[in-house]
C-alpha cells in the first residue's frame, strides 16, 4: 500500500508523512531527501552550478544509496549519513535545479518505486500522486500560505521566534521556490487538499489516519 501527500515547499510534506508513517506501521520515503543526496553529491565533486549536466549529477549520484530503517528510509552518501551536509545551505541553493532535470527526476522516481514495490509506504515530493505513484491511494495535497510556510521553515532552524523582516525574507524565497517549481508542483485530479496554514500538525495528521482508515484501506 502506498500513500502520496504532495504540496509546496514548506508545506509540511515530510514531518506530517513521518508521523503518518509511525502511526499506520508503515515506512517513510522522503523523495525530496533523494533529490538533495543527490545534489550533496554532485557539490562534493566541485565546480560552478551552471555549468552542472544532467550526465555529471547522474554519476555523481552513483554514490547514494537508500537503505531501509526501521521507520523509513536513509540515503547514505559513500556509506555514511549526511543529513547536515544535505540540508545545508548550498544544497538548498541548487536542489531545484537537480529536480527539474528529467534524467534525475526519473533517478530518483525508480528509488521510490522500488521501495512502494517492497513495503507499505507513505511517501512525500511534488509530483508523488501523479508521476511517480498514479495509483498510490490516498492521495493527499498539502497547501499554506507562503508567509505561514516561511514561518515554520524558520522555526525549524532558530530556536527563537523569527523577526518581522526575517519572515519577509523566507517568504520572498517561498514565493519564488513556488515559481521554480510550478511545472512538478501539480496536484493530481483525485487528490484531498488540506489547507493547513491553520491547522496544528496533530490536527492534520488525525484527519489523514482518519481518511485512510475511512477510505476502505483499513491498516490491520
């Protein structure tokens, strides 16, 4: 059984499909953390990014593996996590632009279909409900407002509140992350939008556990 939630940048796509995950016994697939191991790997091998092919990041990515945990799964770069270098702000700066390849789009689409073909998964991205797994039922679109989004993606990582000014910031790079990732960004025609600009993470996790269960895909 496979569960899509596709949604925007920030939208809450990967910690809402964790949790879902934990509490239906099911294994997390972040494709998302696939696209940036791969661009963490292709940064490792140096040079400016506009002069990056799609033959380069796909040799670089040959160092990335998945492996399955308890909860999920981990790309590993040469063996090893690399969650920080992954997250790290240069990765951030051209994860988009690795995304928009289609030679790495279909790289990372095979992973998470190889994992959907080997466990029950919930799985996280852009284009999940309709390119990667059309069939993965249900389908789940997150949305909320840039502002809300650029809220959170801060809190993540500052453990005060974030000022007015910083807010307007993030939300400039929310805004235009939108626009970069308009074309994969498509919510598919059956999906369930949940706007949860409003809505506690506990609140929106219930109500997807809830629509499963409710949907006739009852998790023994």
């Amino acid at each position: 059984m496979a569960i899509a939630i596709d949604g925007p940048a920030a939208s809450g796509k990967s910690s809402t499909a964790k949790a879902i995950a934990r509490e239906l016994g099911f294994r997390h697939v972040d494709s998302g953390a696939l696209y940036r191991a791969a661009t963490a790997a292709r940064v490792r091998q140096g040079g400016d990014a506009e002069s990056w092919t799609e033959e380069s990041v796909l040799a670089a990515a040959r160092m990335v593996t998945l492996v399955p945990t308890e909860l999920g799964f981990t790309p590993l770069l040469d063996g090893e996590t690399a969650e920080d270098e992954m997250r790290g702000e240069e990765v951030t700066r051209h994860v988009s632009l690795v995304a928009r390849m289609p030679a790495m789009r279909e790289w990372v689409n095979a992973q998470v279909r190889k994992a959907a073909h080997e466990h029950d998964v919930v799985v996280d991205g852009r284009d999940i409900g309709t390119v990667v797994l059309p069939s993965a039922r249900p389908k789940i679109f997150l949305v909320a407002s840039p502002g809300e989004r650029a809220k959170r993606r801060l809190l993540e990582r500052h453990a005060g509140a974030p000022s007015d000014g910083e807010i307007a910031e993030e939300t400039g790079r929310i805004v235009l992350r939108d626009d970069m990732d308009a074309a994969q960004s498509v919510r598919a025609a059956d999906a369930i939008v949940i706007d949860t600009t409003h809505l506690a993470q506990a609140e929106q996790i219930a109500r997807i556990v809830a629509l499963v269960r409710a949907g006739g895909w009852e998790v023994q």
